[in-house]
C-alpha cells in the first residue's frame, strides 16, 4: 500500500490552470482494442476505394444496404430517412432528415475522396530501346522521388467510340501484374544525386514499364507498343485512340495493413483522406434521429485545388442544399447562414525525425485524437478559412460533450509551407466551418501512416456532430 501524496498547492493550480492532450492508450486503454475494430472495416475500404469513382462506387452499396434512396425532389421525406445523390461517378452527397426542419440549418461533413496519384497522359504508350512505358502528368503535391521503384497499380475508365464506358482495374488482385518507375543504381548515381531532392525523379522521368516482349512481326516498328495495346485490347477491347477518351489513374498497388509491433498504425496509400471519408460514411449511416438534417459530402478534386464541377469550388454542393431547402419552401439563404460544416481533412501530424518543420507547441500528435485546425493557408494564412472563436466553441463543446479525445494543431511551423482544404470554398456559401481530420505521417507519400486511435476518435466526433 502506498500513501497517497499531498499536492503541493503548485501542482493543484497548475491542474487548474494549464492544458495538455492526453494520450488515448494513457488516458482510455480500452480504446485500444475499440479503435483495431473499427479499423479493420477502414483498411478495406482503401482497399476498395483507390480512386474517387471506387469509392463513389463503395459508398453507394454501403448507403443502399442501410437503406438510403436516390434523391427524388418530387417526394416529400419525413425526419429519419435517408436519401444521396451521386454527381457524375466521383462525388457523392447524402442526407439524413432530422427532427428540426431545414430552415433551421443543417450540419454538413465534407471530406475528399481524391488522392495524389499519377495520371496517364491522353497518349501515354510509347516504345523506347525495347521497353513500353506509359507517359504520366502527376495529380496533386506529390515529392516525385518517392514514387520511383514503388509498385503500381492501374485504376481507371475508358469510354469507348461506341460510348461502351470499360473498367479498368489490373494490380489488386492476387497473381495480378503491377507496374514500376525505373530508378538509377547507386552506383551510377553520382550526377542524380547532385540533383535538389525536388528533382530527384522529375515530372517527365515518372514513366511507368509497361511490357518489354515484342510482337513477333519485322514489319512492325514498335513491336513492344503493339504488344502491350494487345495486351491491353485482349483483356479491355480497348484500342490507342481510346486513352484520348479515358481517366486512367496510376496508384500504389499496396493494401492496406497494420504497422508497428503494436498494431497501432494503418499504413496505406491514399488516406489522405479517404479516412476522414470512411469516418464520415459510417457516422452518416449510423445517424438515426439526428436533430438537424445531416449533409455528408464526398468531393473530388480537392488535391487540385477544388476545381472542376465535382470539386468543392462548383456549384453542386450549393445547388444540392438549395434543393433540399426548396423542398421544405425554405429560404436557401437562411439555410446556408444558419448551417454548419465540418471540413473533414487531415493534417500533418508532429514527425520527431523533422522536427524542425513543427512547432511543438501547435502541431497535432499521432494517438491524441482528431485534429481541430482553425485555419490554413500559407504565408500569414493567406487561402485559409480561419474558423471564428464562435465556431470553435460549437465544435469543443459537441466533442466534449461525447467524450471524443480531440487535439488542435496547425500545418507545420509559420512559413515552412502550408496548404488549404475545401473549408474556404464552403465558408463562401456563407457557411460556418472548420476543418477536423486524422493527423498523418507521410502525408500525401505512396504509403500514409495513420493511428487507428486518431481514426477511431474522428469517427467518434463525427458520430456526435450528426446526434
Ligand atoms: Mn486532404
Ligand atoms: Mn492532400
């Protein structure tokens, strides 16, 4: 038995008056367990979901088995059912109808389900010294030395002259082929290596080996092109004029797994941020009774800066809340200023071996829960939404109040970069919101780190956002 220690009055002050996340396996152990649960359904989601159309496609059967319907504008809907609407194969919105009516505000949960990746060229195959290669324009902040020498895989759509829309799909299953970027020996790498790391693969050096057996023929040119398109016409139909008509996606073949002795990590290529989109899918789905109508959205193209019409820089997501505000004769206005919206996206978690780029003092942790980042931005938080105090206090308070282990970060220290998420094109929408998301490590590499905790409690605050 020991005796309990007297506080000395320094320590029940300082108690009362300091701060500091608590960490989960520390602080709730039971978690622990709770957390590898849930995670497992989330790496097969990655697995399911390498692109945005995939996980377009995954969330449609998750929301049809629970129920959900098409949207359908003539009907009239009661609080509790379940609705989504699909924009163009690659976002998805979906909605729950709460006890309080629309005009009252809605709450929105946003996250993305596009990743960087590489994407073919519109004419990608050519032959060089006996070797096919696919030509690549990368999508997103990727750091290009990183993808050399990974296995990739092929994901994508090819709408065909007769408007017939093929799958492509080869690299994820079992036996299957992947594909390569060719990198240099270290022994022939003297003039690479005097290269800055930015340049250590460059854009038109990220050309993927495709075949390297040619088509037995001496009239034929290129032998080991036409090799490879028949390979590719045996298994697809599909010819070289196609690709001009197709959306291929290059992306590490890896699944996802579990990582470190403990098991405590997911390791997988595109978590940024298909985790906060699973987390969000699943607290959409279990949302019963929720008070306000719920908006869950998975958007495309945030990796790019939102753009395009199934980015959260169109005119969808508006026009979709305009509609369910129409459908109740409420004023979308009122709507939009009376809602709020989590930005669901994940920020840089505090890496020790690149310390320098962290200021420790604001930097979210692996296994202190989500990350609340008030704003973005770069260069004195130019491009940032930058939540208001208001806010912030809303979103603490639903968190608190569920018991969700959260933390508040920002993205690395003053002036070493930043970034921006799709929080600034909803607060144009007259919308409050604020981004909260899973903290990650390798953000935005082949192979992401994320802590199934962190997951976990992200689910956990979603769930409590949509009570
Ligand atoms: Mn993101
Ligand atoms: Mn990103």
């Amino acid at each position: 038995m020991t005796e309990e220690k007297k506080k000395s009055a320094g320590k029940v002050l300082e108690e009362q008056l300091t701060w500091k996340f608590p960490h989960i396996a520390k602080d709730a152990p039971a978690q622990v367990e709770e957390a590898a649960a849930f995670c497992e359904g989330y790496k097969a989601f990655l697995d399911r979901g390498k692109t945005e159309r995939e996980c377009v496609k995954a969330a449609v059967e998750m929301l049809k088995a629970a129920g959900y319907e098409e949207l359908d504008e003539t009907r009239s809907y009661q609080p509790g059912d379940k609705v989504y609407q699909v924009n163009r194969g690659k976002a998805i919105l979906m909605t729950t109808f709460g006890e309080k009516p629309i005009s009252e505000g809605i709450r929105i949960n946003g996250a993305h389900i596009d990743s960087p990746r590489l994407d073919l060229k519109p004419n990608p195959v050519y032959e060089k010294q006996d070797i096919a290669y696919f030509k690549t324009h990368y999508y997103g902040g990727i750091r290009k030395y990183q993808w050399g020498t990974v296995p990739l895989a092929m994901h994508g759509v090819v709408v065909k002259k007769n408007g017939e829309t093929v799958s492509i799909c080869i690299g994820e299953e079992p036996g299957d082929p992947v594909f390569c970027i060719s990198d240099l020996l270290p022994h022939l790498a003297a003039k690479q290596n005097e290269r800055k790391l930015s340049e250590g693969l460059r854009g038109e050096e990220l050309n993927i080996i495709i075949g390297s057996i040619p088509y037995a023929d001496e009239e034929v040119k290129e032998p080991v092109k036409l090799m490879a398109l028949k390979l590719l016409h045996d298994k697809y139909g599909i010819t070289e004029a196609d690709f001009y008509r197709a959306e291929i996606e290059m992306v590490p073949a890896q699944k996802a797994v579990d990582v470190g002795l403990d098991r405590s990590l997911v390791g997988a290529y595109g978590q940024d941020d298909r985790v906060c989109a699973y987390t969000a899918l699943i607290a959409e789905i279990e949302a019963k009774h929720p008070t306000y109508t719920t908006v869950t959205v998975l958007t495309d193209k945030e990796e790019i800066g939102s753009e395009g019409n199934t980015g959260m820089n169109s005119h969808y997501f508006g026009h979709y809340v305009e509609r369910l505000a129409q459908m109740q004769g409420a004023d979308p206005k009122d709507v939009f200023a009376k809602s709020m919206c989590l930005s669901a996206d994940v920020n840089a978690a505090y890496d020790p071996t690149f310390a320098d780029a962290f200021e420790v003092n604001n930097s979210s942790f692996i296994n202190k829960g989500c990350v609340l980042t008030k704003y973005t931005g770069a260069r004195g938080k130019s491009g940032a939404s930058d939540a208001s105090a208001e806010t912030m206090a809303k979103v603490i308070r639903i968190m608190d109040g569920a018991g969700v282990y959260w933390q508040a970060g920002e993205l690395g220290a003053v002036d070493q970069g930043g970034g921006g998420t799709i929080a600034k094109f909803v607060a144009h929408l007259n919308i409050d919101v604020v981004d909260l998301g899973v903290p990650i490590v390798s953000m935005h590499a082949p192979f992401e780190l994320a802590s199934k905790l962190d997951v976990y409690n992200t689910y956990r605050a979603f769930q409590a956002f949509y009570l």
